[in-house]
C-alpha cells in the first residue's frame, strides 16, 4: 500500500492511502518494518503538499516514529530524506540552520551510511543556496568536503559538493577566489565524466565565472569549455541553457555585427532544439534584443522582432514580452504584420499583468505595452484611451486600472466555472409553446440533401424589457455612499426610460417550478426548454473575460442581414457569411499575405457565456448577498470581498469632478449593471447570457420583434438551440401533438409534461 502513493498524483487520494497505512502500522505499533513503510508513505504524501505548515506536520509524524525506532537505519534515512527536503522550502535562515543540524545529528550516529551521508550533504548544499555571506557559505562547503573525502566513490555526493561549490562561484567576488573554485569543480567533473549533474554543475559555474571576467578574450574561452560540455551532453536541456545564457551574454559584448549574428545564431539553433524550454526561449530573447541594440536596418529589426513574436506564439512569457516592448519602443519605425503577432499569447500575457500581479513593473509593463498599441479589438482597447488621457498622471491611471480590475474580477467570479460542468445544473428557459413551434420550424423549400434538424436560434432581448421595475439600479444601491450622493453621477442609467444596450437572455435551475410556471411559462401553458450544456461556453480563466466591445467580437460573429430585420413571429435563420477578420495585433502594422496563425486562435466555437445572478438583502454599509444553490459560501464570501473593494476604490475620488475620469467609471459600472438583482427575486436562481450592442441604425446586429405590436430590439444567438429536453407547462395543451416533430428533428431530446398542480 506503502508503494500505491508512489503512484499516485493527486494529494488527496495520497492522503487516503496514506490514513489506510497508518491504521495498519498503529495496530502493529511495535513493527519496524510496517513503521518503516509508514514513514516511506509519507515521504509522497509531503512530495506533494505546498504550504510550510503541511509539510512541518508531516516531518513531526516522521520524527516521533524515528524516536520510537531510533536504531533502525531504514527509518533514520527516511527522517534525514524529510529533513533535507524541509531545509529547501524553510525561508528563514536560523530555522534553516536548526533543520541542518538535525540532520546532522543523524548522520553522526549513522556515519558509515552512504545514504544518510547523502541526505546530510544535499541538507547543506540546499543551505548554501540561501547563506548571503561567503564566509558562513564557505564553512559549509567546507563540511561537504569533508563527507565527500569520506565517500569519495559517491557520485551522488560527489554531485552535492559540485553543486555547493558551483553556488560558492556565484557568491564569490574575487576572480581569482572563484578560479580556484571552478578549478576544485572542474577535477570532480573529470573524476565523474560521465555524470551529467556534475557536469551541469561545472557548465553553471564556469558561466558564473563570466560574471567576473572583464577580458572578453577570457569570457570567449569560457563559453568553449561550456560548447564542449554542451556537445558531450546535447540532451541536457540544464546544461543547454547555461551554454545559452552565456551566449545571450556574450551578444551584449559583442560590437561587430557580423559576430553578432553568428552568435544569435548559436543561440537560435539550441533553442529550436529545446522549443518548450521557458528558460532557454528567454535567453534567445535576450540575445535577440541584444542584438537589437546594434541592428541599424529596418528589415533587421523586424525579422528579430517576428523571431520574438514566434516564440511568444509558444510561450507567453512575461519576461520575453518586456524584451518585445522594450525593442518596439527603442525602435517604434519597426514594422510588424498583424500575421507575426501573437493574438492569444500577447492577451494572456495582458491578463497577467493586469489581473494576476500587484507587481509596480508589471503596472508600467501593461501600460508601456498599451501605449504601444500592440493589440486592437480587444478587452484592454478601453485601457489604451484612459493611457493618453492620463499620460500625466498616474495616480488617477492607476486608480482607474484597479478599478477596472475588480470589475473584470466580478464578472468572473460570477460567471460559470469549466470546473462546475458536472453538477447537475440544469439550464431552463421558459416560453411560449409559440416559441418552441418556431424553433423546430423547418426550411420546406429546399428539401433536396437536406436532413431534419433544430435550426432555430434563441433570441437575446434588450434589457428594458425585463420584469423586474429595478432592473440595473441594485447596482447603484451597492456602490453609492450612504451620506454622499455625488457617487450617482458615475451611473448613466438613472431614468427607466434611458434605452439600454445591453441585451439578455435568462435561463434558470428550476426547470419544473410553480412560480416559475406562473410567472414565465405562459401561465403555465408554455414550455420550459432544458439546453445542453454544450450550448454555452464556461470560464477557465480571467482570458476568457471580455468587456463591453468584446460582447459581440468581429471574430466570431457572422455577419447577419445588411439592414435592421423587421420579422414577423418565426425565428428565422440569418444568412451565414464569411467571418471577419482577426482582431489587429501591431506597433506598427502593415498588410501582408495571410497565413493562418495555426497554434494562436482567438475566437471560440460559442462565444456565449453564462452569468450567475448574484442576490442582494442589503445595500447598506454592510453588503449582504443572498446564498443560493448556484454560489457556495466560499464564491460570496469572495464576491462580497471585490464588490466592497470596489466600492473602497470609488470613495477614494468620490468629489472628483473630472468628467472623462466620470465617464470611464461609469463604463466600467456598465459591466456589471445587470449581473446583480434584489433578494425579491432570489426563488429564480438565475443565469444570464449578456451581449453588449451599440443602438446605433448601422449596427445590423440589432433585429425588430413585431409580433407584441410594439417593435422589441433583440439580437440573435449565432449558433442553433441545443436542447436537452421540454417539459411541457401544466396547462400545455395536447403535447403529443409536438413529440412526433421533436422525434423527428432529434432523437436525443428528452420531454415530459409536468405534473404540478396549477389553477
């Protein structure tokens, strides 16, 4: 059983396997052997435990079961493996030390164990890594030394010692002190030719050396010993990297651009050969900017610009995205086609400075990015207009970039989750049995090649038509103050008679309800039509979050009739035309010959997603959102902590009367308007799709329902209705009369008629 948690790989099945092993070794308490498996489960179960406190627990566990067996060396090394591994995640230097001298102790008692000679080793090498000064740091290698003299044969150790005298290279500041380092280095490497840990450790001290060497005839010799190590173990990808880093450095010293070149290519073709490296991708990067620095011809800056964007295809680095601005803005006449840059990568990036980073660097990064125009079309095309309006003050920048923030954070802390696709959450959307007719309507005209199926698309319809009187106002209750009204001005929506732009269809987890019945179904002659789960998207990430321009993006949008459509009651089909092209990604952009970017989509399948309704029962100083079956505790405690951040960041400039700033606000506010709803309404457990559509005659999105009498403004959904199943009101009458057409047109989908009692 002991053997099971090797492998397994999540910590909880671990922690199972583990709870079973300990029952086993607590009654046969007096077993060395059943204690020693015990303590070897552990061992996986504190491989994948994170925080410092799990894995402290877990080395106590281990150390009572050491003291009960303190003369069995199986059990002593399995204590010594815990320790070590402790020393590496301890931060502070003084329980670092404390943990070391444990293992120490161990040692001491069991001196003539290779093994636990290893564990002691590895404990002090780890403690190199963290002493800062060189005398403490040389007292330590000092003491490896000696345990390696002892196991002179042990190229484990030996790989320990290599490594802390490897760590003491870097920490040295004399050349002459770190020549003789890389000297001691350099004989275990020969002794142990064949190890590719020491010579890893030989290549990284050799490329530290560099650091100290002022003659680039001395650095030049240097990275040759580091080729031929390199060429020896070609499929280190450790050792590749430093042979990289060093030739990423020798680019910067480097003045011939002939040389240059060369040298970039050295690093290029390491590179190709370890494509999925981060760390090798970000030396090529450099290298490249480095050679940027002394690139004079245009068509030269921009191959290395597109040799940037090709790895960024790849990889999404932070860092290797700064070496793209930082070149772009020292050479802003470098053309950049729209078909070299990297659409999704460039957004994910965005996203992590904008949302997963609190970082000041990364601020200015997002900014310095942005005022670059890099992307176009995207969520951040709001950010750029605030980056020149405010160039000059980056407080209110700053301010209006964190607010913004938690706005993106709300929405997808509302929006329904990839990891909750298997609750069992119903999506019900009750109608008229009109409705349902319309949607299973068929094309009878063209019949030659054609099969039966659901074609009809489902309708978004603007906000102004919804029930509830409130509707879009409870935001404005949340986010105000309680004494001063000057907050109000940020919101546009004050009058029930301002037209809205924002459309909505709602779908609920009641699927069979009485109220619901009563209230949406027609007076429960309706249906309620249950939809597939494929036929929204769900979120995996802050990517996924769009803003208002977002809401129906040129990319995956098909282009429906040329004019507004006045229909009658059908739900007709739009006609499908080409899709538009991609969202623009430039500094400097010009048109080139298309090339699909095969590994870079943007644009989704279904662009659709689905929003929770979060209740409110207070909007008082003390916001209150209501539980219901769509949130756990954890989700509202966490809602409730941004919506009162929120708030925090508009006190901070309440007075402010710059308009502009008042504007962006209140676009931001926009956002979230509809996703928050009175308490009153809490028993519909609702869900929203939500799209964003200019009222504007040029917008051919926008369709004309006249069937009420009064023209109502919807929007179609682009793909046909998935439906799971139909449940038929109460009062529907005769449903046996639509089963045949839904057999027909699916066999999948399931129906019943609904059994509640209603008046």
């Amino acid at each position: 059983m002991s053997k099971l948690t090797d492998k397994q790989t999540e910590i909880e099945d671990v922690n199972r396997t583990v709870e079973k092993v300990k029952i086993i070794y607590e009654k046969f308490h007096n077993s060395e052997e059943i204690a020693s498996w015990y303590a070897g489960a552990l061992s996986n179960s504190a491989d994948k435990q994170t925080e410092i406190g799990e894995v402290n627990r877990t080395v106590e566990k281990v150390k009572i079961i050491y003291e009960k067996f303190h003369n069995s060396e199986e059990i002593a090394s399995w204590y010594a493996w815990f320790l070590k591994n402790l020393v590496a995640k301890q931060t502070e230097i003084e329980k670092a030390n404390r943990t070391v001298e444990k293992v120490k102790i161990i040692y001491e008692k069991f001196h003539n164990s290779e093994e636990i000679a290893s564990w002691y080793a590895e404990a002090l090498f780890k403690l190199t890594d963290k002493q800062t000064e060189i005398e403490k740091a040389n007292r330590t290698v000092e003491k490896v030394k000696i345990i390696y003299e002892k196991f002179h044969n042990s190229e484990r150790i030996a790989s320990w010692y290599a490594g802390a005298l490897s760590k003491l290279t870097d920490k040295q500041t004399e050349i002459e002190k770190a020549n003789r380092t890389v000297e001691k280095v350099k004989i275990m490497y020969e002794k142990f030719h064949n190890s590719e840990r020491i010579a890893s450790w030989y290549a990284g001290a050799l490329s530290k050396l560099t650091d100290k060497q002022t003659e680039i005839e001395d650095v030049n010799r240097t990275v040759e010993k580091v080729k031929i190590i390199y060429e020896k173990f070609h499929n280190s990808e450790k050792i590749a990297s430093w042979y990289a880093w060093l030739l990423q450095n020798l680019v910067a010293e480097q003045t011939e651009i002939g040389e240059v070149n060369r040298t970039v290519e050295k690093v290029k073709i390491v590179y190709e050969k370890f494509h999925n490296s981060e760390e090798i991708a970000s030396w090529y990067a450099g290298a490249l900017s480095n050679s940027a620095d002394k690139q004079t011809e245009i068509e030269e800056l921009r191959h290395t610009v597109k040799q940037i964007c090709d790895i960024l295809k790849l990889i999404p680095d932070v860092k290797l995205f700064a070496t793209l601005v930082k070149i772009l803005e020292n050479n802003p006449d470098t053309p950049l086609y729209k078909n070299d840059t990297p659409a999704t990568s460039l957004t994910k990036i965005l996203d992590r400075l904008c949302f997963y980073s609190n970082d000041g660097f990364d601020r200015k990064l997002l900014i310095r990015a942005l005022n670059l125009d890099l992307v176009k079309n995207t969520k951040y095309d709001i950010l750029k207009d605030w980056i020149k309006y405010y160039k000059d003050d980056e407080n209110k920048l700053n301010q209006l970039i964190d607010i913004y923030r938690i706005v993106q954070e709300i929405k997808y802390q509302l929006g329904l989750k990839v990891k909750d696709k298997n609750s069992n959450l119903k999506f019900g959307h009750y109608t008229k049995g009109k409705t349902l007719q319309n949607l299973l309507d068929q094309d009878t005209e063209n019949t030659d090649d054609t099969k039966f199926s659901v074609s009809g698309k489902t309708r978004l319809y603007n906000a102004n038509y919804m029930n509830d009187p409130e509707e879009g106002l409870v935001i404005e209750e949340i986010l105000k103050p309680s004494k001063d009204k000057e907050i109000t001005s940020y919101f546009k929506k004050q009058n029930i008679l301002d037209p809205s732009p924002w459309f909505l269809m709602s779908f609920t987890s009641k699927t069979d309800d009485l109220t619901m019945w009563s209230q949406y179904g027609d007076d429960a002659q309706g249906v309620c039509l249950v939809l597939k789960e494929d036929d929204f998207s769900r979120f995996t990430s802050f990517n996924d979050v769009s803003w208002r321009k977002e809401a129906i993006p040129l990319e995956t949008m098909k282009q429906m009739d040329s004019t507004i459509s006045y229909l009658g009651s059908d739900l007709k089909t739009s006609v499908d035309e080409s899709k538009k092209k991609e969202s623009t990604f430039s500094a400097n952009v010009e048109e080139a010959q298309p090339q699909p970017e095969k590994k870079d989509k943007v644009a989704k399948v279904n662009s659709d997603y689905l929003y929770r309704i979060a209740y409110v029962k207070n909007t008082g100083k003390n916001i209150e959102l209501e539980e219901t079956e769509l949130f756990d505790d954890n989700e509202i405690t966490k809602l409730k902590e941004s919506v009162n951040n929120l708030k925090q960041k508009l006190y901070e400039r309440v007075n402010d009367n710059d308009d502009f700033y008042k504007e962006a606000i209140s676009n931001c506010i926009e956002e979230i308007r509809y996703l928050f709803k009175s308490v009153d309404y809490k028993y519909e457990n609702e869900l929203r799709i939500l799209r964003y559509a200019n009222l504007d005659p040029s917008n051919d999105k926008i369709k004309i329902d006249k069937t009420s009498g009064i023209g109502k403004l919807y929007v179609e959904r682009e793909n046909p209705i998935q439906i799971e199943k139909v449940v038929f009101g109460p009062k529907f009458p005769n449903p046996e009369y639509v089963t045949p057409l839904l057999k027909l047109l699916d066999n999948d989908i399931n129906y019943k008629k609904s059994t509640i009692k209603f008046r």
